[in-house]
C-alpha cells in the first residue's frame, strides 16, 4: 500500500523561492488582482509549512541514529544583510563626511549600549513602541535592542548628572526595530543611525538652527540629489488639535495618523482618525483644512491672521518660535532648502518643538507625488480627499497571521514603496527630566534638561548613493600603491620599501611571495584597482632608483577595465619616491573615491 510522503525542508525551501519569483513577477506585470492573491496565499502555505516541519525537526531531538542531518540554511536575518568590502568603502566615505562635519560643529563622540533595560525604552515611542525588539530574560533584568540613539543618550544624561551642563554629542551605530522591511530602500529591522544632540538651556532657536545648517551640510556633501527640509513645530500642530476639538488624550495617536499624509492619501488618513481612533468626522474635516498648508515664511502670515488659533497658547507660541527660527536660517543661507508643511507630525511622543524630516524624490512611494514637499510649495495649495488611483497607492499593510513560527508577516512589493525620509528629529525639553524624575521617586522635585538633535539614517543614504557610486565607477579600496618587484624576488628591498611608504601615510601592500612572477603581481594590484605600481629592479636599485607606472581605469560596455597602455612607466629616485606620489593629482583627490577621471 503506498504511503504519501511528507517534503523535506530543502524541497520546502526550493517551492518558496519559486513561488516568491512567481509573486514579485505577476506583481511586476500587473496581473489580476485573484491571481495575486492566489500567489500570495499559496506562498503563505509554504511558508507556514517550512515553519512547521523545522519545529517538528527541532522538538526531534532523540532523531535516531544516522538519519541524515537536516542542511543548515545559510542566510542572514529577517531585515538583516551583510556588505561586502566595494559596499563598505562606499559606506566608510559617507560615514566620513557625516563625521567630518559633525566635528566642523563642535560635536564629542558619545557611545551607548547596544541594548538598554527594557524600561529604559518603554513608554517613549508612542504607537511604535511594538516595534521595539524584546531580548530573554538576562539574569534578572528585562533587556531590549536599541531603537534609536535618542533615548539611550537621554539616559546618558540623566545618569551622568549633566543637568545644567551644555554640550554636543554625537553617536553613529545599529538601532533595532521590528518593522516589516524593505531592503532595497534601505529600511530594515538593523540599521545604522548617526545622531548629532545639543544639550542645555540656551537662546531660543539658536541651537534647533545650528541642527537645521548641520543637515543641509551633510545633505550637500552626500550625492543624494535635490533634497528639501520638511519642518513644523508640535506646538502648532498642538494648538490645531485643540482649536479643532480633538479631546486632549487623543492628540497624540491622531498626531501619528496626520504624520503619514506623506504616504497615504488625506482620505486614507481621515478614515483611520475616524473609524479607527474615534475621532469625530467633523473635526477631522477641520484638521483638513490646516495640514494641507505648506510654503515658507509667507505661511507663518496666514496662521497669524487666524484669530481662533492665535488664541491658543501653544500654537501662539509655535507661531512665534518659527518666525525667529526663520530670520535665523536666512543668516545661515539655507533657506532654500527649506518647507513649513502644517502635516508633518512625527509619530514620537517625546518631542516637545520644532520637529523637521529630510526628504528626496524618491522619499514618497513611487506615483504618489500628492505626498511629496517636492510637488508643491505653496501656502494655500488644495489637497484633494480622493485617493490616488489603485496602482499609484502605496501597498496596504494586512494584519499578520500567526503561523507556527510566530514570523508569518505580509509580503510587501518593494516596487511600491519610497525610501522615506533620510533624516529626521527635533526639539525634546522633557525627556532627560522624565529620566531624573523616575529616579528621584514619587513627589520628588527632578531637574530637566532641554535638547534637540537629528538622526541620519545612512542605511537610507547608502540606498540612494551606492547605485551612483557603481554608475560612476568609483574606487572599492584605499590602496594606493602596490610594490612589485621584476627579476629576482627582492623580498627584503619590497617589504623595506612598503613599510617606509606606509609611514609616511600611503596605503601599500605587496605580494605574499618570496619570488613572484611580474605578471602575478601585476594582476593582484589591478584587482584592487591600485594606481601605482612600483617596480624594483635590481639594477635600478644600485642606481638610486625606481620604476612607478601609474595605472588608470575606464568604462567598457558599462564595466571597470584598466586601459591598457604601453607606457614603461616613469623613473624616480627612490630617496624622493615620496613626496612624487604626494604630489601626484591622484594623491590630492584621493579622498573622492574617484576612480575613473
């Protein structure tokens, strides 16, 4: 009688692949909506299969002896991947600029740790906060990742007693969330954030412009195109709220559904503030009515002449800090990168001020330009309530299924889906303060410390950059000289000679070879793209000399090939050796990364 027999977990894992090309590919075509659906939920099946039979594998463990020993699957983490070394050049020359400048301004490096007492982190992050990755039990204390650099350094503060103290600071590191990734925009649940904080009671705005001038910096010495700076003040937006008659304790979580009119149509917006959170449609109509306001000074005017929301403390106040906040970005000449948009919200619940978003094109998902600070700039534009048309829409989130494996999520088509905003941050007075009064105890009097500060996303940046820096054919390597020798192996006078270019600061290597052929060593240098290639020869040698025959790269059939030339290379003295190559155009741009001129 024959017996049906179960897949193994390498046929399981075959069937997926196949089933996620077939996926991403009726996607692509832009097939009907049921055989999609189809698609998606077969490939749900499979998934949830795999998931089962590797916790029925894993709850085998008396497996009898010699069964064949189930394959390892060699892959990285849900929202995870590696770089390879061309990819982090590319990613230690924007690290370099970005900390560069945070040092142009004055900022001292700070390090935290990687994960914080879990409620270090609980409590900051309002809606988000179910994205925050909790770890086991780790001898008594409650643990969790990171999320971002801000409350970590918050605690820092806190803790070090620096409550009157005004500072600089500034972190790069991985933060941690347990967000559905896109990997090919640079959004995943590892990332790498670089945060630049000042601390301490100073002139109003002063301090949140220095933040504004450090962005637009970074932003222009990055290749990351035309970029703008979305900005408002949570008092503003506060102030609307309570004008338009939202109750005091959802202002926040309907401040959260207002922050994503940059990736979702208004009537989108409207029907999660009205069916989701309760909200009364009637005042949402009128929160409508302000969030789609965006221009530049000019809007501080209309806002002005609004005698209902002038009559509110905290948009008063708002009103009043962006003004000054302006004359101050005039000074600092970065106006023109700049856009007040009344819909910017910023889902935190720890900022207390001005809060602000760097964005590119490519920002908002792709068709949903309604969205976007770059499709308009005008104090009184109309903001339609229809939704977009169904293949512009970003792709909608459906509430996850567990599975056996507890990960079964929703498969996003990245295609549909924009980078995001590349910075971010803004002014938080009160969090230092809830960290001292915590510690303090009950009714105890606790000292605050105001800050406002930026993260800059550079997993994002790296999205956007890396494709640039292939298309230009740039350097995947800092060597810049390669030490070769002709005829005998000259082992001695090779590592005598990389060792003293070393020192004098010129990145050298050689071959590991006592008596390598020329050719050998020729095809190691051209491999690492080295612009130099020394040669030592015997006879030269005795003279005093050197041959340094500078090798250089061009573009065939969209490829990196090195020109082939029949120069013999040129003659200098080994004593001057050095200063030659630090006189050389490829030395004073080295730090371009330019490989092809």
């Amino acid at each position: 009688m024959a017996t049906s027999s179960q897949p193994d977990a390498d046929t399981l894992a075959n069937e997926i692949a196949a089933q996620s090309t077939l996926l991403n590919d009726l996607r692509k075509q832009q097939a009907d909506a049921a055989l999609v659906e189809e698609a998606k939920k077969k490939l749900g099946d499979l998934k949830r299969s795999l998931a089962l039979l590797q916790n029925q594998n894993a709850g085998a463990g008396g497996a009898k002896e010699g069964k064949k020993k189930e394959r390892m699957l060699l892959k990285t983490p849900k929202g995870t991947r590696d770089y390879g070394p061309s990819e982090m050049y590319c990613r230690e020359h924007i690290e370099r600029i970005v900390k560069d400048v945070f040092t142009t301004y004055g900022g001292s490096q700070l390090d935290t740790p990687v994960f914080e007492r879990k409620e270090i982190l609980t409590g900051k992050y309002g809606e988000d906060a179910k994205l925050i990755f909790d770890l086991m039990d780790q001898g008594g204390e409650q643990l969790a990742l990171r999320y971002d650099h801000t409350v970590p350094l918050a605690r820092y503060l806190a803790m070090s007693g620096a409550i009157t103290a005004q500072s600089k600071l500034w972190q790069v590191g991985k933060v941690y969330r347990r967000d559905n990734p896109v990997m090919s925009k640079g959004r995943m649940r590892e990332f790498s954030q670089a945060d630049f904080d000042i601390a301490g009671t100073w002139d109003t705005m002063i301090p949140d412009a220095e933040i504004i001038s450090l962005v637009c910096t970074i932003l222009s010495r990055l290749d990351v195109g035309e970029f703008l700076i979305k900005m408002n003040h949570r008092k503003i937006l506060d102030g609307i709220f309570e004008v338009c008659g939202v109750p005091s304790d959802k202002i926040r979580t309907i401040s959260s559904a207002v922050d994503k009119l940059d990736k979702m149509a208004w009537a989108d917006v409207k029907k999660e503030m009205t069916d989701e959170k309760g909200l009364d449609p009637a005042v949402a109509d009128k929160i409508g009515e302000y969030v789609k306001h965006k221009g530049g000074p000019e809007l501080l005017d209309t806002l002005k002449a609004d005698a209902a929301l002038m009559a509110n403390a905290n948009a008063k106040t708002g009103v009043e800090e962006m003004s000054l906040l302006f004359t101050y970005l005039q000074a600092y000449n970065v106006m023109d990168k700049i856009s007040f948009d009344l819909s910017l919200a910023r889902g935190l619940d720890y900022y207390t001020g001005i809060i602000y978003e760097a964005i590119v094109e490519a920002s908002a998902p792709p068709g949903f330009k309604s969205a976007n600070a770059f499709a308009s700039s005008s104090s009184t534009p109309s903001v339609s309530n229809a939704a977009p048309p169904a293949s512009q829409q970003p792709p909608k989130k459906k509430a996850a299924k567990k599975a056996a494996s507890g990960d079964d999520e929703e498969e996003i088509d990245e295609s549909q889906v924009g980078v995001g905003s590349i910075a971010a941050g803004g002014r938080y007075d009160n969090l230092v303060g809830m960290f001292t009064a915590a510690a303090a105890g009950e009714g105890k009097k606790a000292a605050g410390l105001p800050c406002v500060g930026v993260s800059i996303g550079l997993d994002r940046i790296f999205a956007l950059v890396w494709p640039k820096w292939v298309e230009r054919g740039m350097r995947s390597k800092e060597t810049m000289a390669y030490v070769m020798a002709a005829g005998d192996g000259l082992l001695a006078e090779r590592v005598t000679l990389v060792r003293e270019l070393r020192e004098a600061g010129i990145k050298t290597d050689f071959l590991f070879k006592a008596k390598p052929k020329l050719p050998a060593q020729f095809a190691a240098g051209e491999k690492d793209e080295v612009p130099f290639a020394i040669i030592l020869g015997g006879d030269e040698l005795k003279e005093g000399l050197v041959t340094v025959k500078e090798q250089k790269w061009h573009f065939v059939d969209g490829k990196k090939a090195k020109v082939e030339s029949n120069d013999k290379g040129t003659k200098v003295k080994r004593a001057e050796l050095i200063e030659w190559l630090k006189d050389t155009p490829t030395f004073k741009d080295w730090s371009s990364g330019k490989l092809i001129a």
